[in-house]
C-alpha cells in the first residue's frame, strides 16, 4: 500500500500513544495531594532531578555540537569527495540532531510525571494497594508511551519525507545514532549519580547508624530519590528509545539495501503495531484480586504479546508480508519471553536463587558477594542461549528468500535477524511502562516513611518496591537480550557496507591477523568502560560519606532528629561527580572504534564489533542479574527472614547491595548502549575507513 500510508499510520499510533500519555498525566495529577511535609520533599526531589537534567543536556549539548559538525563534514560521504552532496549531509545532520531531542523530550517527560506520580501513589496507599498500584504505574506508562510514541513519530517522518533510499538509510542510521549517543550519556550520569548516593546513604545510614533506608535524618536520602529519577526513568527511558530505534534501523537500512519497498513496509507497520498493542495493554492494566503486583505487571506483559502476534499475524495476511519474517518476528518474541522469565527466575525474592543469597548472608557478607557472583554467572547462559537460539532459528527461516544464490540468501537472512530484534521490542512501550513504575514506587516508598504515614501504608509501598526491582532486573536483561540481535543485525549491516565500498569481505576470518586484532580491542572495551563507570560512582560515594559523616558531626541534634540535614550539598556533589565521570567513558567507547578503524581498516573494525558485541552482552547480563539478586536478597531479609532487620544477615546483605548497585544501575544496563553506539559508529565510518587507514598505506 505503500511507504506514504504505512508511515501517515505510524505518525496517527505515535499520536494516540501521545493522547494516553497525556490522559494518564492528568489522571495522576487529579489524585489526592500529600500531607505538607510530603509535598515538600517531593518538590525536593523534583528540583534535584530538573537540575541534573539541565546540567547534564547541558554537557551533552556541547557533545552533539561537535559530533554534528563530524556527521556534516563525513556523512554519507566526505564533502570533498567527489559526487559528495552537501545537502545530503545537512539532512543526516538533522537527522542526527533529531535523534538527541527526541530522546531527550522523553526523558524530561518522564522526569516530570514520575516526580509527581511518586508523591501520588505514596498518599494513595493510605486507600490500599490496587490504587496505589494503578498511580504507580500510569505514571510509568507516560514514560512508555512518551518513549516510544518518540522513537515511531521520528522513524516514521523520516521514511515519509526522504525518499532517495541511500539518503534515508543514513539518515535513519545517523537518527539511531543521535539517540544511542545521548541514551549512553544519560543511562552513565544517572547510574553514577543515582549509585553513588545510594551507596553512600546505606554505608552510614544502614550500616553506620542502623537507620532506615529512607530516614529523613541521612542527608544523603534526597540525593538517593534523585538518582531513582535520573537514573531509571530518564537514563533508562534513552536506553530503550536508543534500542528501539536502532532495531528498527537495522532493519530498515537491510531492507532498502535488499531494494525491497515491500519489507520496509512490513518493518514500519510491525513497530507500528508493537506501539499499538501496549498502548491497549497499559490501557487496561490492573492489579487482580489477589493483590500480587508482579504477577499485574507479568500479565500485563503477556497479555500485550498475545495481543501484538495477533496483530501482526493478521498484518502479514492482509497486506501480503511473507509469513517467514512473521516467523522470525514471532520467535524474537517468544525468546524475550525466556529472558524475562530468566531473569526473574535468578532475581525475583521468591525464588530459590536470591533466597539462597540472602540465607549465605547470616555466614557474612563474603558469602553474600561469592554466593550473588555464582548466580550473577549462572544466569547468564539461558539468555545468551536465548539469543544465539533465535538467531539462528530467524537466519535459517528466511535464508530460503534468496533463491538459493548464497550472497542474497545471507542478506535475507540476516533481516530475519533483525525481525527478530524488532519481535524482542515489539512491546517495549510495555516494557517501559514496568520499568518507570520502580523507581517511582521506590521513591514512594521514601516519601511515605519521611512523611511520617505509618506503617501500614509503608507495607503496601514495600510491596510494590520489591515488585518493581523484579520487574526493573527483568527489563534490563530484556534491553540487554534485544541490543544482542540488534548488533548482530549492525554487524551485518556493517559488512553490507564494507562490500559496497568495494572491500573484499571474503577475508573475514579470526585468522585474519587485522581481525584478531580487533576482535582483542574490542573484548576489552566494555571491561574498561565498566571500571571507569564504577569507579566514578566509587569516587563520588567515598566524596559523600565524607560530607554526611560532616553534617552528622557538625549539625547539633541531627542523630536525634532536632537538626535539619542539608540535603542540597549531597545533591550538589551527586550531580557534579556524575558530569565529571560521564563524558570519559562514553568518548573511550567512541574514539577506541575510530583509532581501530584508522589502524586497522574495515576488517580490524568488524573483528571489533564481534569482540565488542560478544564481551558485553556478557558482562552487561552477570552484572544487571547479580546485582539484582543482592538487592532483593537485602529485601528478603527486610521482610523478616533470617533475622530481618538489624541482623547480621542484614548487615551482610546491605553490603551485598552495595557492591550490586553500580553492576545492575550503572556499568551492566549501560554496555548495552555501548555496544549499540559503537556498532553505529562502525556503521557510519565503515566507508571513510575502506578509502583510508594505516593497514590499507601497506596491505594492497
């Protein structure tokens, strides 16, 4: 039916997701305020995340300035080459520019409805859990829509206002990349923002002084809801648009360079259909009668799948999409599915793995950390399994496409790769959704103890917490799972590149000494950049503890709740150390793939991204998992096993959280947006290097 209709079809979905967002946003607004002291924290807490937001769109604003004039001098071709157009690279540059506002819009959407939806569903507890529930995770779902409503609109117009097909496979290219650029900036300055607070809170509050977790007495407190905002609904939110919108261009530049309208079609009307299917389930969500919050949120999950292979099935048969991608679209699906029960399985507190975590606590806190490592390693295999299991099913379903000429049947089946990658996202507005509904219960949680609302009411928020980690461990390694076949589909994507370039790829091989020697670089990376993630939160905790150990000592009457903590200082130092870490771990991802490239060529380039690709989704899946299991191992004692609170187990397991915070909320969700953006800037840097590197001055 053509681009035009399919595309007016995803402009008309974005703007329904839109009109929930807003629906759910005045909704929230509509509930009870909370008492005065409430209020006042949660205002606190609002002008803390708005000032991080600004400082750090601040910093990276100068980033993509000097990133653009890089897009506008090099894409799609250098402007002193010959036939280069200078307008085409003014249009990618737009593109790119385009790709940093629209994730940054979502995140401060998000922003601002989570910092009221806090406040909102802390006060609603006073009436029980389902209203609670329902604040909780509307406020999330304008996040979700907000998200991905975002990532279909700027897709979306640009296949309907570009329709030279080189011209929009770099714009689309250089769209994925503007938003990876920002999500990887955003998901390191709020996870280091947001762990260093945390951890520095727990070491004095909890451990030091025995207090609780949200006491208004621990100057670090406010910081630590803060960081819940920067960290997973902003940072995390520009992690999932960054995944959302590199799937679909992955498969979409793999279409177009197939020179078929017809997948590109499909490509847009499956995204489509994804935004559409959570858009109905978010809709519709409700906590059942038994109360269960998680099991909400994993209905709510399946019932959106269900809803969106039907969709698609009938999408295929009406419009004529050849049931292979279906398959391959389907079976992306089903494995994100098995990541998400994974992931429960080995970070869900009612599950033998973090309770066997929690019961090695009372043995001390070794035990907690040796025992948390073991499961962390563990839990990577079914997902790694998951992906190379679909990979394979989704390449081998649609390599019969190419007629049996094997340089076709790998382009077709590499898209069926990428099929697979846009099944896994297909209801990441769900995903979303369930991931911005943790950090505002969490931060529910602390706003019904500070604002003094009893214990029942911090039961219920309790409850809703420990759903939220779950669901926050599940969506990570989900995020994770889906840059896996996204990258691959780069990878492809990469190689399609090179060969039109005119590079030889045949030579392709580990044996080939340039590609060993990427291959080795790139296992390094996400190491590297996960040490210098963690030891900037390491360095801003240690500069905390400093500062409340100060007010402690300094402020009369403050242990004993006469004197008033001055909560703006942890903040300050929260946001000045995370802008002074961010920059240099991301700026080490992307200049290390240019420098092998220079070096090296397209082939020690591609022997990169495979290092880079293989190490980091390990690494990303042992970290977010293990880290999750020690915080809810924490939790399990909290709810009064094996000493409960106080204990030794306790303080072991508080320990075990602590060295977790940084692995599940900082270094582990960002490889995998590392990883994305060096796949892109592979993508994009792929034809600059085939024309010149130091290899190719000797290799002829």
């Amino acid at each position: 039916m053509g681009i035009l209709f399919f595309g007016i079809a995803g402009v008309t979905i974005s703007a329904i997701a839109f009109a929930v967002a807003a629906y759910f946003n005045h909704w929230i607004k509509r509930l009870p305020k909370g008492t005065p002291q409430m209020e006042s924290i949660g205002l606190m807490i609002k002008r803390g995340a708005r000032t991080f937001l600004k400082r750090e769109y601040k910093a990276l604003t100068w980033f993509a300035a000097i990133a653009s004039v890089f897009v506008c001098l090099f894409m799609p071709k250098p402007f002193w080459v010959d036939g280069a157009n200078i307008i085409n690279n003014l249009i990618v540059t737009i593109s790119y520019i385009a790709g940093t506002v629209f994730s940054a819009f979502a995140g401060i959407v998000g922003i601002e409805v989570a910092t009221i939806a806090n406040v909102k569903t802390a006060i609603s507890a006073k009436d029980g859990i389902s209203k609670s529930f329902m604040a909780g995770f509307r406020g999330g779902a304008v996040m979700g829509m907000t998200v991905v409503g975002s990532a279909l609109l700027g897709c979306s117009l640009l296949l309907i206002l570009i329709r030279d097909s080189a011209l929009v496979q770099s714009a689309i290219l250089c769209f994925s990349f503007g938003a990876s650029t920002l999500a990887l900036f955003a998901k390191a300055g709020g996870g280091i923002y947001t762990k260093a607070a945390d951890i520095a809170a727990d070491i004095v509050g909890k451990v030091e002084l025995g207090l609780e977790e949200d006491d208004p007495r621990n100057p670090a407190v406010i910081a630590d809801n803060v960081g819940d905002n920067v960290g997973d609904v902003a940072g995390m939110g520009a992690d999932l648009f960054d995944s959302n919108v590199a799937a679909f261009a992955a498969a979409t530049v793999m279409a177009i360079g197939l020179n078929n309208i017809k997948m590109v079609e499909m490509v847009l009307c499956y995204t489509g259909l994804g935004l559409f299917a959570s858009t109905i389930g978010v809709f519709f969500a409700r906590i059942g009668k038994n109360k269960n919050p998680s099991r909400a949120l994993n209905i709510n999950s399946y019932i959106t799948m269900a809803l969106y292979a039907i969709l698609t099935a009938l999408a295929s048969y009406f419009f004529g999409f050849d049931f292979r991608f279906f398959g391959a679209t389907f079976v992306g699906l089903l494995v994100g599915v098995v990541v998400g029960l994974a992931t429960d399985y080995f970070t869900n507190d009612a599950k033998k793995p973090v309770q066997e975590v929690a019961r090695a606590s009372q043995g001390g806190p070794a035990f907690t950390i040796l025992t948390g490592l073991t499961y962390g390693f563990k839990s990577t295999v079914p997902s790694l399994i998951g992906i190379g299991v679909s990979s394979a099913v989704a390449y081998f379903l649609c390599a019969p496409l190419g007629g049996g000429d094997p340089a076709l049947s790998a382009q077709y089946a590499v898209f069926g790769i990428a099929m697979a990658a846009i099944g896994m996202l297909s209801i990441v507005g769900m995903i979303v959704s369930n991931d911005a509904f943790g950090p505002i219960v969490d931060n529910a949680r602390g706003l019904a103890e500070m604002g003094g609302l009893g214990k029942e009411v911090v039961k219920v928020t309790d409850e809703l917490d420990s759903a939220g980690n779950t669901v926050k461990a599940i969506t990570k390694g989900f995020a994770i799972s889906a840059s896996g076949l996204t990258v691959i589909a780069l990878l492809a994507a990469f190689l399609e590149v090179a060969r039109n370039a005119g590079i030889d790829i045949s030579g392709f091989d580990v044996m080939n000494p340039l590609v060993f020697f990427g291959m080795m670089v790139g296992l390094g990376i996400p190491v590297l950049f996960s040490a210098m993630l963690i030891m900037g939160v390491d360095k801003n905790a240690q500069h905390m503890v400093h500062e409340i150990h100060r007010q402690f000592n300094e402020i009369p009457g403050l242990k004993e709740g006469k004197g008033t903590p001055e909560y703006d200082k942890c903040i300050d130092i929260s946001t000045k150390g995370a802008l002074r870490e961010l920059i240099p771990a991301g700026l080490m991802a992307i200049v290390s793939t240019l420098i092998v490239g220079f070096i090296g060529g397209v082939m020690a380039l591609g022997g990169f991204l495979v290092g880079n690709i293989v190490s980091g989704l390990l690494f990303a899946m042992f970290m977010s998992n293990s880290g999750g299991a020690w915080d809810n191992a924490k939790k399990y004692i909290e709810a009064g096993n094996f000493g409960g609170k106080g204990s030794f187990a306790h303080k072991s397991a508080v320990i075990g959280d602590m060295v977790g915070d940084p692995f599940k909320d900082t270094a582990g969700p960002s490889i995998n947006t590392q990883i994305t953006v060096v796949s892109l800037v592979a993508n994009l840097t792929a034809a600059l290097f085939a024309a010149f590197s130091l290899a190719g001055l000797f290799i002829k």
